[in-house]
C-alpha cells in the first residue's frame, strides 16, 4: 500500500476536501453528536471559506491519496514546540487498513523536520473508536474540555498529547 500526501493549496484542492470533509463526518459522526451540530460543524470549521481561512493561518493541509483515491486529510498547526492535529480523517472504506498509522508516520516525520518535541490534539469524548486508535498510538488523555462553538452547540473533547522520540 503507497499512500501519498498533497499539499493543499488551490481553490479546487480545497473544494475536494471539503467534498471529502461532508462524506466523513456525516458517515462517522450521527452516533455522536446530531446530525445538526454535524452541519453546523461542518460549514463553520470544513467549508472552502473556513480552510481558506486556515490555510492563510498558517495552518498545512493535506489530501490522502492510496492508489489514486483520496481517503482522507490532514489539518495541522505548529504551536510553540509542538504539533497541533486540528484534522486527521478517513473515508469509512480505508479504516482498519493500517492508514491512520501511515497518516501518523508522516505527521511526526513533519514535526520531527519542524524541531517539535509533540503532537496534541482534541478528540470528542465520545468517540470511542478514534480515542482507541490514538491510545494504540502512544497517545495519552491529559485532560478534559468544553467549548462553546456557537450555534448552541458544544464540543465535549479529551485533550491528548504524544511525546515524541529525539
């Protein structure tokens, strides 16, 4: 298995991911939260307007593409001496076939180029199945946080961290 990773970059890169981005969350997440916070979520943080947005934030994405079929992608942000994982999504199709592990490689050979000596992230409480794979990874929960996102919604997450190797 080759799984590449593209730099996004151009209006119709974006318009990709964000095609990628509706597919994923309304596949993984109804179990979780609702399917209007879904929405909402969707057009405030995954929208071409939002990741034009990041993008000019500093913050790297990048499509996931396995034999000329983008899975996934990925949203990060250098943050002091660390690596924030804003977005690390797969198509239901390519989980459990070992991308996520390939997609972590290529995060920490990122931070590693960058000088960074972690990864954090934040995760919804309730989802299991990511907090699961993020353990297997080496990730630890070093605490808990409630945001209010606007719209009457919420983001009930854990915060992880790994530590990476010099």
């Amino acid at each position: 298995m080759s799984i590449k990773f593209t730099p996004v970059h151009t209006p119709a890169q974006i318009e990709l991911l964000v095609t990628l981005a509706g597919q994923i969350w309304r596949e993984c997440y109804p179990s979780i939260i609702s399917t209007e916070q879904i929405e909402y979520m969707l057009e405030t943080y995954q929208s071409a307007t939002a990741v034009a947005r990041d993008i000019g934030d500093g913050y790297l994405y990048y499509l996931t593409v396995r034999e000329g079929e983008t899975i996934g992608y990925l949203g990060l942000k250098a943050n002091g001496n660390r690596l924030f994982l804003s977005k690390v999504y797969v198509v239901q199709t390519a989980r459990k076939t070992g991308c996520f592990g390939e997609m972590l490689r290529f995060i920490e050979q990122l931070a590693q180029e960058k000088g960074l000596d972690s990864l954090y992230l934040t995760v919804n409480r309730h989802n299991e199945t990511a907090i699961t794979a993020y353990l297997k990874k080496g990730f630890e929960v070093v605490g808990e946080q409630v945001t209010d996102i606007g719209g009457g919604f919420v983001m009930d997450d854990y915060r992880m961290v790994l530590e990476l190797e010099e």
